[in-house]
C-alpha cells in the first residue's frame, strides 16, 4: 500500500497528531484568556504534517487499546462501527466549515470517511514497518509487545473493510 499515490482519495493536508489518544488531547473546560486555545496537545513527537484522516483513524485505532492500563489491555470490539464513525466524522465537518469554506469534493462526511478507512490501513502498516525491528519492539517494552498481534488483525480486518466498501480503490492497497 502506498500512502502517496496516484488514486488514493483526496485530501486535506494538515497537522496530524499520530498519538491522537485521550491521554495526549486536552480540553479545558474553563475559560480561556485571549491568544489561548481551550485544546492542548501533549507528547506530539509524533505529529507531522499530512492526510488529516490519519489523525482520525489514529484516534478510532487508540479507542482499540487501553493505554491507562500499564499491560496496554486490548479493548474487544474497540474499533467504532460506521454509525460511531460517520457520527463522529459529521462532527468534524460540521465544526470546519465553522472556520474554513467548506470544499464540497474533499470536505463531505462521505468523502471524509473515505479518507479515514484509507487512513487507517496506512496507520496501522506504520506500526507493521516500526516493529519488523526486535529491537524497537524491546524498546517499547512487553506490555507493547501484546498488542502487536491487535493490530495486524485489525489491519486485516479493516482492509477487507474497505476493500468491499470502495472496491474502485483495490490497486492501492
């Protein structure tokens, strides 16, 4: 699968927070001064600039896995169904044609959940790619290691997912 390619889905590029887990997204629920934001992101060494669907997925695959729990316990059937994830993309686009003009190709809940069940798949070949290394998987440590055989099932699962749903796209993945 190839995350620039020629037929993969449009997109809006922008800051993508890898590690979208709610750990590392903060609101505050008071008041907050002139120039502040009332949404913190923490531990971004992860975030890059790119598909805004990676983010999205990114936070879809983190509801998968129990990040508080210090053994990293793998959340059965976590992965949000379509109605959570088509509520949750609606959401998304209501508020950003608050603060940008809308492009109805790029900036519709269709296309926009198009572009996270493409996300998802390159989410998740990253973590593939970044544990083919024993040594970074040493490096994150044990508890890490469970949830290594999570992900390529959900890898799975999610491509024969969007395959099926987008059959025009199956020379990408």
């Amino acid at each position: 699968m190839r995350e620039s390619c020629e037929n993969c889905p449009a997109t809006r590029k922008g800051l993508n927070l890898f590690d979208c887990n709610y750990l590392n997204v903060l609101v505050r629920n008071s008041e907050v001064a002139a120039g502040q934001n009332n949404l913190l992101l923490i531990d971004h060494e992860s975030t890059w600039m790119g598909r805004r669907g990676n983010t999205i997925a990114g936070h879809f695959m983190n509801r998968t896995i129990r990040w508080s729990d210090p053994t990293h316990k793998v959340i059965p059937n976590g992965y949000p169904g379509e109605e959570k994830r088509r509520e949750f993309v609606s959401d998304y686009v209501e508020e950003l044609s608050k603060v940008i003009q809308a492009d109805p190709l790029i900036d519709s809940v269709e296309h926009v959940m198009l572009e996270v069940d493409f996300s998802i798949l390159t989410v998740l070949l990253y973590f593939e790619f970044l544990f083919k290394d024993i040594s970074q998987c040493v490096r994150f440590g044990e508890a890490f290691m469970q949830i290594v055989p999570h992900l390529i099932h959900l890898y799975n699962e999610r491509k024969q997912y969007f395959l099926k749903r987008y059959p025009e796209f199956k020379d990408e993945v």
